[in-house]
C-alpha cells in the first residue's frame, strides 16, 4: 500500500529497503551472530525484495542489508583488530563501544559511521574520489578498518541491487542465497526455543512449526467497562500479528542465571505463513512433545554425554541434532521460569501447516 501510494504521487519514486542485525547479540558467538545476520540478509532478499520486484518491474527498489556490518565490527573486535574500540557493550561511551546495550544492540558511534556510509555508496554510488577523501580528510576512525568494514560491507550487498538503466521484468528473478541460522522466534508447545526463521528449501519445509503447536499469548479483553489483560493458550494457526507471546527474554534475568529468561514480546510479522501446506515433516521430542522442523533451533543445555554444550550453560543447536539424553530448556508454567530437562525420546511426524512468526 505504501507503494502504490508513492507511486500514485510520482511514478519514477524509488523505494528503499534495509535489514538490520540480530538483536540481543551478547547471547550468540561471533560465529552465530555472523551466520544469522547473513541468513537473514538473503532470507529478507528471496521472500520480500525479489517479490516486490516482480510486483513492480519498473520501479526502482534498493536494498541495504547492513546487518554484516556489525559481524564485520564484531569480528574484527574479538581479534583485536579494532583499535578505535575498547568494549563490545558499554552504554557509557559510545564512541568506544562497538554496542551501546546488551538488549536491542544499538551501534556505537563508529558502527553508525561505517553503516552510514555503506548507506551512502549503495544509495547514491558517488565517485571514488568522494568516498576517498571522507576517510583521508575528516574521519577520525582508523582509515586501515574504515577501508576494509566499507569493502566488505559493499560485497556482502553487490548482488542485491541493480542500477536504475538496467531494471527490466527479467532482471528482478535473480537472488543470492545464504545458509540458515539463528533467530529470535515464538515459542511453541510451552518450550521456550529460537528459530532462523522459515525459509523453503529443495528439501520442503524449512524452519517452522505445524497448526496445532501451542502458544501462550497475553490478550487485552474488555471485561465491566474497562480492559484486562488475561492469558490464553492458542494454536500456532490462531496467533495474530501484535498478539503478545511467550517467549525466550533477552531483558529479563532467570532464577538460574545460566539460562535465558522467559517474557511476553510482541508478534511483528510471519516469515512463512502457509497453513494449508499438508503433511509436512517435523520432530516431535518428547516428553515436552515440542514439534518443530528439524532446522529449527532449540536451547540444548548439555548433550546425552552430560557435557554442556555452549557459554552460559548452553546452546542454541537445529533440532535435528537433537539426541535422546540432551538437556533442553524447557518452561514450567507452574513456576513461570526456564528448566533444564532431558529429551527421552524424538519421533519423525507428518502435520498440517508451515508457519514461522517474528
């Protein structure tokens, strides 16, 4: 809609759209925080960009993915290669922070900078010259790092968008592709887990769960003239976007400090949405009988060998690496909080329904 209202004022509008980076960030490695950001890139590409062009074949659409940026940053911190930067997260002082919180991942000053002007080559593609003469006469960050996070920055986004002349109907099929990792996701069958978003493979189904997997929502009800809100356990095919679900919390601090906390955070988009898709595969594990595609990403907390599996007591792994003995983080609703507990068994089943909210 907003499309069409830009073009019904001016037809040679050109639309912009950019993707972020993982937020909560301190809760996956280097490692992790790289390949989700770069999934994502490609993700947001093939299932959003690509079909807008095709919507819109004469019309200009930009993409910025400048989530690698802070993969980039963050990599060239924990090698020691950024000398600009003293913490990874200090709210203090931004301008010696590669992040200013340990929530949301606001850049510092520097990771402003460098996005910034990646913002500025890919949207107005000036001369050389110009960019040159930024980084030699005015920027203050070292020139080496400001060189190499730009050159970077811009390979991770050169196939995602073409110069104005060369737009046709034809040139919007292409698309890059990025492998799967990690993302903040909903929590189905009451097992708080974390997900890379949906994405259709060759082999089906990618990363979703069925209909009838189970959410707890927070839902504002009118009750005597004024509003209350009360707890409602839903199916995966009833939730709405802004419902408010259960979920693993990056704000709030567990009664075992070793695992995330859980808490209501809002649904803001589907990545998939396709609840007619039938006899798709999932893993059911039990005993939380948890059903999700074996892409899909739970907290394993230590594997059948009792050895734990990641920094803080555990790890974000795809279920299908899953093994009868793993410890998973499970939530007991009957003390509001996360618990370890073993999977006894894991069964292959057909369900109905791919759907993978945000």
């Amino acid at each position: 809609r907003w499309i069409d209202l830009a073009l019904s004022y001016n037809l040679n509008t050109s639309i912009f759209l950019g993707w972020h980076w993982a937020t909560y960030n301190h809760l996956l490695t280097t490692e992790e925080f790289t390949t989700y950001n770069e999934f994502q890139c490609g993700f947001f590409f093939n299932s959003v960009v690509k079909e807008l062009r095709q919507m819109y074949p004469y019309t200009q659409i930009l993409y910025i993915c400048y989530g690698p940026v802070a993969s980039i940053m963050r990599q060239m911190f924990e090698d020691g290669n950024l000398p600009d930067i003293e913490n990874q997260i200090g709210p203090k002082d931004e301008s010696t922070s590669l992040f200013t919180d340990d929530a949301r991942g606001h850049a510092g000053d520097m990771m402003t900078d460098m996005m910034g002007l990646v913002w500025f080559q890919i949207l107005y593609d000036p001369s050389s010259n110009l960019i040159e003469r930024y980084i030699n006469r005015i920027t203050t960050w070292n020139k080496e790092n400001v060189y190499n996070i730009i050159e970077e920055g811009l390979v991770l986004n050169e196939d995602y968008n073409l110069k104005e002349e060369e737009l046709t109907p034809e040139s919007t099929t292409s698309s890059p592709t990025m492998e799967p990792s990690q993302q903040p996701s909903m929590k189905p069958s009451m097992v708080p887990t974390i997900s890379p978003t949906s994405t259709e493979t060759t082999e089906g189904i990618g990363l979703c769960f069925p209909n009838e997997s189970l959410v707890q929502v927070l839902r504002t009800e009118k009750e005597n003239n004024s509003q209350k809100r009360k707890v409602a356990i839903i199916s995966m095919e009833q939730l709405q976007i802004d419902d408010l679900v259960l979920t693993i919390s990056r704000t709030r601090t567990a009664i075992d400090a070793r695992f995330p906390s859980i808490a209501y955070e809002r649904v803001y988009s589907f990545a998939h949405y396709d609840p007619n898709e039938s006899k798709v595969e999932y893993l059911r594990l039990l005993p939380s009988g948890l059903e999700l595609s074996a892409n899909h990403y739970v907290y394993r907390i230590a594997t059948s060998s009792g050895s734990e599996t990641g920094k803080g007591g555990g790890q974000f792994v795809p279920a299908r690496e899953i093994k009868v003995g793993d410890d998973l983080l499970i939530y007991d609703d009957m003390t509001a909080e996360s618990k370890q507990k073993m999977v006894t068994g894991i069964q292959n089943v057909h369900r109905r329904g791919a759907l993978a909210p945000l």
